[in-house]
C-alpha cells in the first residue's frame, strides 16, 4: 500500500501555548489570561490558542490515514522545538517532506518510522511536532493496510508479547481541582487528580500542610461518594518540585513528609510526581535514586513519578537504569516520533519500572487515540486522559478507543 498525496489542515487543540519564560518573569493571571508582554520567539501573547496540524496520507485505495502534529504547552522553552504554528510548518510538509514520502509503501511501520524521525531536510531536523504527527500517520497507514487495529501492528511489529487490555487512565485536574477531582469520582477514573501543586506558599504550604489537607479531602471524598467499595483509585499528585524546594531537597525530610502523605491518603496507594527539581538531568537522577531508596529503606509505600530532565527516549534509559522513582513519565510530543515513546515503554518494562503515557493537555482527539493503541501495545502502567483539563473529554476519547481496540481485535481473535 503506497502514499499517492499528503494533505494537510490546520487545527486546535486541547489547551494553550503559554510562553514559560514570561510567566517566570512575572507575568500575571486575569481569568483565563495571561497580563503582559510575550518574551519567547513567535509569540504574540503570553498565552495563546494551541495549534496543530493534521496530516493526512492518502493511499492508493483511497483510504486516508490521519496523524496530529502537536507539541506542549510550554513550546520553545526548557530546550524545546520553536513555537509549532501551522502556517509555519504546512509548507514544509506539503513541499519537501511531501516530496521525500510520496510513493513510499507504508505496510511495515517500524523502519519507516525510524526514517521519519531521523528525517532531514536541509540538514536540519524535523520539528519534534511533525516527527509526532507523521509517525502516527503511518501507523495508522500500517494498520489500514493490514485491516487491524494500530496497536496490533505495534504489537506484532515490535514482539512486545503483551496481550491486549485495558490500561488504567489517569486524569488531571488543573487548578479546579476540586470540581474536577468529583468529575473523577464520577466517572471512576482509575488515577486521579494530578492536582496542579506548582506552588509552595499558595498550595503546597509553607509547612507542607496543604498538600495534606488536600490529600485528606480527596481520601474523604472517594470514600463518601464512591459509587461502589471497589472503587478503589491511585491518588497521583503532581507537585512540580515543590516539596523539594519547601525542604530543602534534604532526603531525610522530604521521606518523613512523604510518610505523612501516605497516611493522609490511606486506604488509597499514592504516587508523588516530581517531588524536586535540582536543576540538572545527573543531579535529577541521583536525587530521585536516592529518596526512592530512602522511602523503601523505611518501608513507605509512596511511589516517585519522574518528570523533570526526563524529557527524551534516552533520558527514560537513563532513569530507567538507575531507579530513579517507580515511574516515568514518558513526554509523548517531546520524544518525536511515536517510535520513541513505543521503545521508551518496552523498555521500561524490560527493567521493571513503571511506564506513564503522558504528553500535554496541549494534544488533540486523534493523538490521544494513538497514544492508547501504543499503550495497550506496549503494556504501559497507565495513560494520561488528554487532551485539555476538562476531565470528562479526556476520559472519553482515551476510554472509548481503548474499548474500541479490545472489541476489534476481540472479533479476530
């Protein structure tokens, strides 16, 4: 099966571009928007409309394949790509990269994908955002030609030996996180609420007390308003290196404070993301080591999300390799091609670490549904619902594709 065209169309996604440096510097809330003075390139606000772009491979049966170019919210900081704005990028895939990919068979994905990650042009690389987006068009090119689901080319292509199933879905909340926190309930999202505790003095507390008395309301609120007892969640709090910063990054306390956040929790397991940001990926590394081993040694159940210097297929090795935390996080739109974020999740169960498909609330409908057939190929320990911060969406369109997937595959069985 070949490519005889690409088209592209311009999209929106589920969230925002938010210039980080900007808002670092003191840019201020007004609702929704942000007061100030754009700094990073390619910005005209500090923040704006998220934007993608379709792609779509037509082939020579006149079926279409479809993949979203996306990136995160924090475009163009942190090491990140440019700012992805549609009408930058449409020219370079409907010019060179068209000229390079039409004609192309696209029955086996794998070494295609590979192709299109490490794609040129002009010796220059591709966007991280196109990478994204062209590999899930050609996965779901592969599946098209094949007549199977996408991940049951995942899984066959890359020997992954998983049977398919249904993976947990974990759901953020963004600052609503507490209307948002019984959408969940609500909906029995299996982790929850990812919570949004960027700040120390706002909402982690200048002794760690909000945090804990977030943690008690949520435990009360599962406990109160379950629909059933065996509605039992994974809390999953993300606090943006905050803890560490309230303490010092003193591995000693940070454990202690961790204790007392498990017994907030109880009966429900929790899993603490980014508890520091040290500054450096190495640092980063021997510091989640370091207090995952301090938790073990004093026999705390909480487990480690890492997140920070965490961004690429090789940092996930890296991190991987060195127990640093119980999980990772695997960044889907920063690793590029959807290639990486199948590797960084076989890997991570090849040494026993726990994989999270995570990505940005800055996706689309059609990235989310690609990233699930991944998951279920892959065996992930969860998902992230996505795009936007809405819960209810998120849990749809992740929820039902995953259905869709075991109902299909199920029918060939």
């Amino acid at each position: 099966m070949k490519i005889v065209d690409i088209v592209c169309a311009a999209g929106k996604t589920g969230f925002y571009f938010d210039d980080q440096q900007a808002i670092k510097k003191g840019a201020k809330n007004d609702g929704m928007f942000y007061l100030g003075e754009p700094v990073i390139e390619g910005f005209t606000q500090v923040r704006q409309a998220g934007e993608s772009i379709s792609v779509l491979l037509i082939l020579e049966d006149g079926s279409v394949a479809h993949g979203d170019c996306a990136a995160v919210k924090y475009s163009g900081a942190g090491g990140r790509d440019p700012l992805f704005l549609a009408e930058d990028f449409i020219p370079l895939i409907e010019g060179p990269i068209k000229e390079k990919l039409v004609g192309r068979d696209v029955v086996d994905f794998k070494e295609f994908a590979e192709e299109i990650d490490h794609m040129t042009i002009d010796g220059t690389r591709l966007h991280t955002a196109i990478r994204y987006g062209l590999t899930q068009a050609v996965l779901d090119a592969a599946a098209k030609a094949k007549k199977v689901t996408m991940a049951e080319v995942v899984k066959a292509e890359y020997n992954t030996g998983i049977e398919l199933n249904r993976i947990p879905i974990f759901t953020q909340s963004g600052d609503d996180r507490y209307t948002n926190a019984d959408k969940m309930i609500i909906k029995e999202a299996d982790v929850l609420p990812h919570g949004l505790f960027n700040n120390v003095e706002e909402k982690l507390g200048l002794k760690g007390e909000k945090l804990i008395a977030y943690i008690e309301w949520l435990r009360d609120r599962v406990l109160t308003h379950r629909a059933n007892e065996d509605y039992n969640p994974i809390f999953h709090i993300d606090v943006y290196g905050t803890i560490g910063e309230l303490l010092n990054d003193d591995i000693e306390a940070m454990t202690e404070y961790l204790g007392k956040c498990e017994e907030a929790a109880k009966p429900f397991h929790l899993r603490i993301e980014g508890p520091m940001d040290v500054g450096s990926r190495t640092a980063q590394m021997e510091a989640m080591r370091d207090l995952r081993a301090s938790l073990e040694a004093k026999g705390i159940t909480v487990e480690l999300v890492a997140d920070e210097w965490c961004n690429t297929l090789e940092d996930v090795k890296y991190f991987a390799d060195n127990k640093s935390g119980h999980m990772i996080q695997v960044k889907t739109p920063d690793l590029g091609g959807v290639n990486n974020t199948i590797e960084a999740i076989t890997y991570c169960n090849e040494v026993g670490i726990g994989s999270y498909i995570g990505g940005t609330c800055n996706e689309t409908g059609r990235s989310a549904e690609i990233c699930a057939n991944i998951a279920m190929a892959c065996g992930a320990t969860q998902i992230l619902a996505k795009p936007g911060m809405g819960v209810d969406e998120g849990i749809m369109l992740v929820n039902n594709e995953m259905n869709r997937v075991l109902a299909l595959a199920s029918r060939r069985a």
